[in-house]
C-alpha cells in the first residue's frame, strides 16, 4: 500500500469512521465502509468543489441521502480539507455540541448542504437544487452558473413513496446534472433487500427516462468511468454500484448487523489488520492526508477562473449575482403588497382567498425574477401559475413546476431549492394535502430554510368535497411546528401583509393559509404599518370599557366582526382581535400581549378548527367557536349552521359567560 | 338501443352522474362518465356481490380509489339494488346529510368500502383488503374465504408516492387476487398527462411481477375478457383501461374541463342526445333498472352456498368466524395483559418502552390469531416480530409484514386490512416516521377504524440520533386528530394498561407510544383497575394538603416523580398526575376533572415535547418543562441536562410560582 493509492483514499474514510464510531460506541458503520470507494471516486475526480470555498455559488451539490451513512461525509469533508470539519470535530462524532451529528445537519459553510435521515428526503432535495440550477443556468448563463448535482442513495430512498416520485419527476422534466450514486449492497435494516422488494431498479430508473449504468462500486476506476458518462448523457443519471455493506469488516461485512453495528477494539484490530491498515486510531498518514487535501484543491483553477468571470460581469449583473447569492429579495420587491393593500382597501371588495394569494404571487413574481411557483396538479383551483410559463425538459428558464400529484416530492424539492439558494420556490396545494408533505415542513423548519408554503382550502367553508377536503385539525398540527411560521390571513389587506412576512422571513418557512371561500373585507386601513406583524392585534375596539373579547382568524375574523356588531347593540362592549399569526404573537412583549387579549373580559376564541391550542390565550373561563370533529358534505351555508360557525353561536358563547 | 345492452347498464351510470351533479351545481363528472363501461363490465359479470348483504364477509372488495369520481360508485349501488343508497340520496348528492357524499365515505352497510379522496389511499386500502383476504384465505379454508379486491384506479393514484409503494409492496408480496382497472384517460386537473409524468406506467408494473393487460376501457367485452384472464393469472392484475374522460359530454369529453365540469341544462340535453337517452332526469327504464338489478342478485347462488359452508362449519370454527366478523376479540384476549401487570408491578424493573411493547404483543398475539404485526423495515429496534412467521408471497399464512422502507403503505394497508375486517392489523415505526403516513391516521379516524399505531423513540431520549430521529411536535400533532386516541404510557404496567385501552377502542384509532429508553416502574399496583383508562389519575398524592401538582407522561413522569420527592423533602406538599391519554381524561366527568388537576395549586406540566394544548391543564399561570424547539445529537444524560428535562428544572419551575 502506497499512500496515494485511490484505495488507500477510500481506506483513510474507512478508518476515521471505524474510529469514531468505536470511540463513541455506536453509529452506522455500512455505509461509510460501503459506499468509501464509490465516493472516493467522485470526490478525487469528478466533483467541482474547493474545500476552502465551501459556499463557492457554482460548486457541484452532493448529498448522502442515506444520512445514517453521516461519518463518510464527515471523513470526505474533513480529509479533504473542509475547515468546519476538524479531527476534534470527528474524535466528537455524535457528541453534543459536535457538527458531526448523529445524521448530518444543514451547514454550508461545513460542506453539509442538507439535513438528511428521513429517507428520501435527500434525492428529493437534490432533485430541487438540480431544478434551482437548470434555472439559474438558463437565466445567468453557463458562465456563471454551470454546476452538477450529485446524491449517494441507498435502498430507503428508493424504497419510500417520495423517492419513487423524484425519479418519476426528475426523469420527466430533464434534470440532466443530476447523479444518483446507488449504493446498492442488498441489505437493509430488517436483512437481505428481497425481504420487503424484489423490483428491478435499474429498470424502474429507465421507464422514467434516465440513463443507467451498473458498476462495481469498490472499483474506482469503474465508478470513475460511469460518472464520466453520466456527465456526457443528457438525462439524469443512475449508476448502480454495487458494494458490500460495511466492507472492512472481518465477520460483519456483507451482514444485517454491518448496518448500525458497534464496533469493540477487537473488530477494530480485525479492520486494521484485514485492510492492512497499521495507523493507529485517528491518524491518517502524510501521504494520504497530502493526496486528500490535493482532492479539496484540485478545482482551484476553476474557481478562479469562475471569479474572473463574475469580476467581468457588467455591475448590474454583479450586483444581481451577489443579491441572489447573499438570498436578498430585490430593492422593491414589497412595493406591490403595499399598492395591493391600498387597493384592497379602498375597494373592499370580498375576494377568495387563494385567488387573492394568486394574484399577490402574480406581482411578486413581475418584482422577483428568482421566484419559481408550483402545485401539485391543483394549478386550476389554486391560481398560482397565471402568467408564468411552466418549467419543462424543453424550457428550463420556465417558472412554474407543475410536479403533478406529487405533494411530498414538490415540497422536499423546495427545501433542495432553497439550500441550493438564488431561487424563492412557492409551492402551493391544498391544506388537508399539506399532510403528504408533512416531513418537508418539518425538514424545512429545522434547516431553518425560507420556504413559503401555500395552503388552501382551508376549513369547512370548502362545502361539498367533504370532510376528506375540510382541514380541521391542520392549524394546530402546523404550529406544532417549531419555527413553523403559520400565517392565516383576515382578507386582503392581511394577504398581503402576510405575504410580507413570509417573504422577509428568512430563518424559516412560513404556512401561508388561505381560505377557498371569499374572504369579506375587514381592514379598511391600507399600506400602513405592516399590522399582522404583530401577530395579533385589536381589530375593533370596544365602545367602552371592553367585556369581551373576541380572537378569531382568517376567515373567522368577520364572522367575529359580525357577532361583536350584535354584542355592541344588546350594549355589551366588546373588542375583535384578528390573529394572523400566533408565533408572532408570542415574540410581543408581555404589555402587549396582555393588552390586546383583555384578562379579565370574556374570551372567546372564533377558528373553524379544533380548539386544541387555544387555551394558551382564552384562560380558564374561556368560551371556544369551532370543530370538535371532522366536517361533512353539503353547501357551505348548511355546513356553517350544522358546526355552528355563525354569529349567533359566538353571541351564545359569550353570553353563557357574562 | 335497447334497455339490456351493456352500453345501455353504462349510460344509466352516465346519467345518474350528469343528472345529479346537474342538480347540485358542481361534481366530478370525468371519472363517473368514463369509467362506466369498464365499471359495468364489472359489477355485472365479476364482481362477486350481492346487493341485499352488504356486508356478506366473503364479497369481493371494490373501491374506487380516485374517489372524487363517487358518483361512479352511488350510481352503481343504486343500480345494483343497494338499499341504502336511494334515488332521493343521489337527487341529494352533495347535500348535508345524504350518504352521497362529496368523496365516498365508509359505510360497509351501504356498499362503501372505504374512505377515498385523497389519492393513492385507496388503492393502498385494497392492497391491504387483498392482504387480509390472504392471510384469512390460509387459515381458515378456501371454502369460508376467497374473495377477490378490486380498484378503479385514475393517474393521481399512480403518482402519489404511497401508490408507487403499494405497486412494488404487493408485487412482492404475491397479492394474486388484487386487481386494478387503471382508468387511462390521459388527463388530469391541469391537463394532459404529458405535463407531469413521462414513465410508462405498464412497464412500472410489470417491474413489480404485476400482471398486465391493456384494453379499450370503453368495451365492456374486452375489459370483461380481461378480467377473466386477470382471475387465472396468479399475480396481482392491472388492467389499463383507455378510455375518454367525461366521455358523452359533447364538446367537453376528451378535454381538462371534463374533471370538474359543472353541467348546465344545456350540456346535460346535448348529453341525451348524443348518447340517445331521451329519459327525463334521474329515470331509468325499466329494463335497464331490471338488468342492473338482476346483476345485483347474479351471486345469490354463491353467496346460498356460502352460507351453507358456515353452517356446515364445526361449533367452534363457525363461533371463530362469528367472532372475527363482528370483530370481537377473542375471550380471556386480555388475561395476558393482566399477568403482565402483574409482573411487571412485581419486578419493578426499569425496561426499554418500546421492547415493552414488544414483549406486550408477543403475547397478545399468542391469544389473538387474528393480530397480523409489522414494521417498515424496523423489525430490529421495534421488537414486534419476535416468534411470528413473516408474510411472504410463498407463505401468506405469516403474520408478520416486512412493509419495507415504506412507512406510508404499510399505513394504508393497515387501514384497508381493518375495514376489511378479520384481522386486527398492529404496525410500528419510529414517532418521527409518522409523519410519514399522517394522511392515513386522518383517514383512520375519520372512518372510525380500529387500528393500532405503535410509535417508538418518543423524544430527544433517543439520543445520539439527532433532531431528525427526536420528536418534539409529534405529541400535538397526534392530540389535533379528532378522534385519535393518544397513549403513552410511563412504565411497565401503564403500558400494559394502554394495550388493553388500545384493543378495546373499536371505534377509531390509537396511537401508542412509547420511549426508546428504559422506563422506570412508576406503578407498583399490579392487575387491579385499570387506572389509566381514566386518561389521568394521581399517582402520587401529596403528603399533606396539595399545594403543588405535576402533570407528566411517558417517561417524564419518573422524572415528575423525582421532583415530587425533593418538593416533599423541602416541605411542599406536591402530588404527580400520570396523565397517559388526553382524549380519556377529556371523557371524565367535570369533578373527577377538577380533583385530578388541583385548580389552585401550582401546576407545571413535564413532557419532554412541545407546550401546544398544555395550557388547557396547567391554568394562566401554569408552568411547563418541555422542548421548546428541535432535539440535538448527543448523550441522553447531556441533552437532558441541555434542554432541562430534570428533577431540577421542574423544582425550580415549581418554586417560581409558589
């Protein structure tokens, strides 16, 4: 064994995560022992990376979608001289406080350009930056943007209802700078892969219109070759390499127990001596760390040359490169909500919700070239494509996906979107769908990512397509969601000002709640203070010493205008508080919170959902207007009446507590 | 035309479908009025029915899985003579209160048999129906059980990921006796096919070992020949039927208006003549209702030498057959959980939760044949297979599913085997997962299925795993879902109590969940009461009069009980509240309620999850400890410590507010 040999390469990922899963006692030693050639392949030749620019805006994206495999990318970033990954970093693998966690989490400026764990997640996130990329190639030009996606994928991925849609999907819309690296080594959790499948993969990738190789992935060369030809074929690609699981290890290799084994000093001692390995624990020889750190420098010449291309730009190019680079909205991009709320305003006119939403995408889209819409075969009943051309394998400058009936492949593809940045994907679909997508939102909180999800259609106000359609229980499952900001707006003032809010959010997503049902016009004041920033705040004041207090959202804010008119006649003074947004709320200081709630009056909260949540803000004694099941069909009048969302029912309410 | 031609049985579909959506303004005619000839093909010569017994065990299954085309589906059960589908409920369709519903809803006594409406369920459902068919085909005897499962299947089921899972699940496992009419209309709500989706879905199939025919869907013939030859094949059939979506609307068949098209009179008129059916609205000639009506009653002869198989059945096997098709558990189910009980007050070990429930359903499926467990590829850290046989394609009398990395089917599946009935269906996974197959314990509870859901590694006590594997939101997720109940147990004895609670609810759902870690014994009364089916009780009452009340599940409730023991210690008078399930706790009467939670003492709630619904129990002033944002990777002790999941904390939250 000479030191720069490529096995050798592959050894050092071997034995650092050998290594570091010893010294912690436990940790997923299959792949990173597995799939070491196979990426040694793709990091020594063919990835477009520098170590020392780990946010270089043109890199190639690589993705261990298996994330159990963490330690391999933690060894490939490391080795190959990543500065956010260190030996101590590595001798902490799975320590608190480590960036070498359990699975790997989101940090660019380590190397880690996405969470990973939940399977399929990230080929569907690569799919997503893949997208990112072939748009922003059309539109700044290859000069600029002109970089592949790569993703190491195991079995899971495959196996899960996403992943199956992302090859479907990625196939159809031409996703050619996609490489799916398949570390296929037959073996899963429960044992040999024919337990629970026994499709032909290779074929299943080809009826979607991809190109397929098979290879030996412990073969480098082999490997090397493939991705050479993957990079030369038009269609994304599949390479099938085959490996054995946990390759290094005497007795375990090839086995079940390779997946998440432990590894005892003995069967380190065993590696060592099977691969022939004499370095004691954490030491990588010179001449490996040399030929590894070579690997992270190796694209230097590109990347300068790619600085001198940017440097050429003319300066309103270069000024709008470093916009989409720093994930900065346009100088203005918010003047269009402000004349939408002067309109609205003025005009008071009820509109329905999602159109409203469409229309405000309609502008912001005019104001945000990076902005790309989307749905899931809802484009008709959600408006949010109108005059964007659609994104095809044909015209990949287009800037509406339609990704078909594929809810948890849209979404999963706006987190790849946003982690690869320079584009604002919107993807809108019904609320009750948003469960199809439910991992997405939770990925997308922990990343911290600034997603705008739009969901629709968003209580029983639907009507007739009955309960399967009606959310009731949606509202409290999303702001279940840490750093989930859930925004359901009044009318049109507040879209727009919740449109806003999403827009300048950009530590998180944000739900964007829309009723189907028009939305009667409660806000008469127009571009002024943002006031759903707030997160709550008193819509109508009460006549005289308030008694009560009506909280109520979204579509439920004129029902509440309505039965505090009755209240204020019978003479009970009585105050609405419309609450856009109750995480915003819980940012106000204690003064206001207290202010704008009334301790003391009657409250009663007004949501056509269920009231789990709402205790936080009604007290003890608090009174409570919504769903305490799931809705039913019939017309939206009817259905109002049988659950009781009417002004008579919140009169009821509150007069049971006066 | 004359009344008893198969086009004829077809179009009296048709205009069942065009005149009540007519009537009620809005509808899904696309599906109603292109599937009808395949539909008819069906019903009048396959599909092993009869009309006048519903619920007859031995029927073949039907579902229509693009629900949205329910009309399809009340026409075709009002014509076959279905008693509880009338004219007057389809001149009502859409209205509040018909059993023609907007998507079809579960009603076995009417013909429904199953929930459909969100895509991909359905056909999910019947991979699951086919299942338990095997299964009961194996043990107990061709002659009781041999029935066949049928889905009408539209282009959204094939996208969705769960239906991609459920293509490769049933193919694997030999689900010979399921079959699906694929309604190939090239269409869908945005437009052509061709827009999102390129694969060629008969080579999708045909890749999973489906056997595949494709025929003109509109000759009730060749569709008819088709499912002959679909019977004779020993795998699971698709049938792609082509056909033309709205077929009969002139100037909208064929088109993307065809899926939702609302019908004026205009339309409907120009329908009656092109189609040559001059009747006034909702009539059907004689002859027509005469023959659709005879194909109601074509099995009578099958289903009278049923009924003299059961009774010709031993005392014993016919009492067995009785009981699963009320479905009862069998007598003395829950002794085993009682010994449990008692055992584990006895030893008062500390155990892992989920191996608990592990060992839990190693002996409840010793006293109940019908149990059918599984795990998405989890088999080894879920413990639910212990001594059962796996289902295979070879041996379908195994009673344990390897799902494989398909979180999502095996939920669907779950919820088709329990509308099935016969088989009580148990499926566990990790708690993160389920957001995986949220949209099927929607469904699960909204048809009131009695399915249990195991969740496993319940909180950042999982550890090194990291945020991806911790959940935090879940808790409140789960608790939104009307009519799901909740249940996580603190120890040994609790878990037993909740398997027992889990069994009994016949009437929707139940999520179980349980910790990764050792649970400490809290309980030491054995097989006595079962007191957590109360929701809540105290399981430690304070020493002297109440001043302090900590209200904890699962595991944190030996750490409520820790803190107990140092408020105790310092003088304060503190009583611990194990409260295993909310929704029971909801069901008890308002005094027990108010002893239970000590309105006026200091409350602090202790789970290590999200604060969302805690409120309600814990007063304006109440305290909490909790997770306030996602998990991290580490040491369990260190992310107790880092996120104050400790005796400590919870002592200081209490002594802040005495």
């Amino acid at each position: 064994m000479t030191g720069t040999e490529p096995r050798a390469l592959a050894d050092a990922i071997r034995f650092l995560s050998i290594d570091a899963i010893e010294r912690v006692g436990e940790g997923h030693p299959g792949t990173p022992l597995g799939a070491a050639d196979t990426v040694t392949a793709l990091f020594t030749r063919h990835l477009k990376f520098l170590a020392r620019e780990p946010l270089w805006f043109d890199r190639d994206r690589f993705v261990v979608s298996n994330g159990h495999g963490s330690m391999l990318l933690y060894a490939l970033l490391h080795l190959s001289g990543y500065a956010g990954i260190g030996l101590e970093d590595i001798k902490r693998f799975r320590e608190l406080g480590s960036p070498c966690e359990g699975h790997p989490e989101y940090a660019p400026a380590h190397g880690i350009e996405t969470t990973t764990g939940p399977l399929g997640q990230g080929i569907a996130n690569a799919a997503g930056m893949a997208l990112a990329e072939a748009y922003l190639n059309r539109w700044l030009g290859p000069d600029i943007i002109d970089h592949r996606t790569y993703a190491l994928v195991g079995d899971g991925c495959l196996q899960e209802g996403v992943g199956q849609e992302v090859i479907s999907l990625a196939g159809h819309l031409g996703l050619g700078k996609l490489t799916f690296l398949w570390d296929d080594n037959r073996m899963t959790d429960d044992g040999a892969i024919d337990l629970a499948l026994s499709d032909d993969m290779a074929a299943r990738f080809r009826i979607s219109h991809w190109h397929v190789q098979e290879v030996d992935g412990h073969d480098i060369e082999a490997v090397s070759a493939a991705l050479l030809l993957a990079k030369a074929d038009p269609r994304p690609s599949m390479i099938r390499c085959t490996t054995v699981i946990g390759r290094g290890l005497p007795g375990v290799e090839g086995t079940r127990a390779a997946h998440s084994a432990r590894i005892p000093a003995s069967l380190s001692e065993a590696a060592r001596k099977a691969l022939n390995w004499p370095h004691p624990a954490f030491e990588i020889p010179d001449g490996i760390r040399a030929a590894w750190r070579a690997a992270g420098e190796r694209n230097a010449p590109e990347f300068d040359s790619w600085t001198r291309s940017v440097a050429a730009l003319p300066p309103e190019r270069r000024r709008l490169l470093d916009r989409l680079r720093e994930g900065k909205l346009p100088e203005g991009w918010d003047a269009p909500l402000r004349t939408f709320r002067d309109e609205a305003a003025r005009s008071g006119k009820a509109q329905s919700g999602i159109a409203l939403s469409g229309e405000l995408v309609d502008r912001l889209a005019d104001a945000i070239p990076e902005l790309l819409s989307g749905a899931p075969d809802l484009e008709g009943a959600t408006q949010h494509k109108r005059k964007l051309k659609a994104f095809t394998a044909d015209d990949q400058g287009g800037r509406y996906v339609h990704y078909g009936i594929r809810e948890h492949a849209m979404g999963a593809m706006m987190n790849g979107m946003a982690a690869h940045g320079g584009v604002v994907p919107v993807g809108v679909t019904y609320l009750v769908f948003s469960d199809y997508l439910r991992p997405v939102l939770r990925l997308a909180a922990m990343m911290g990512l600034p997603v705008p999800f739009v969901f629709s259609h968003d209580s029983v106000g639907i009507g007739r397509n009955g309960p399967t359609h009606q959310p009731v229980e949606y509202l409290a499952s999303l702001r279940a969601i840490p750093n989930m900001l859930v925004l359901r707006p009044a009318d049109a003032v507040e879209a727009a000002e919740c449109w806003e809010i999403a827009l300048q959010n950009r530590t998180g997503p944000s739900s964007l709640i829309f009723a189907r049902q028009a939305l009667p016009a409660v806000r008469r004041d127009g571009a002024g203070e943002n006031r759903s920033a707030r997160g709550a705040y008193v819509l109508e004041e009460a006549t005289a010493p308030r008694r009560v207090t009506l909280l109520a959202t979204g579509s439920e804010v004129a029902l509440a205008v309505e039965a505090r008119r009755r209240l204020e006649a019978d003479g009970i003074p009585t105050a609405v508080v419309s609450m856009p947004s109750w995480e915003l709320f819980e940012r106000q200081d204690a003064a206001y919170r207290r202010e704008i709630l009334g301790p003391g009056t009657v409250r009663v909260g007004v949501e056509a959902a269920v009231r789990l949540g709402w205790d936080r803000y009604l007290g003890e004694d608090g009174g409570f207007v919504g769903m305490s099941g799931f809705g039913a069909s019939g017309a939206e009048a009817d259905l109002a009446r049988h659950f009781g969302l009417t002004p008579e029912r919140v009169v009821e309410e509150v007069r049971a507590r006066l």
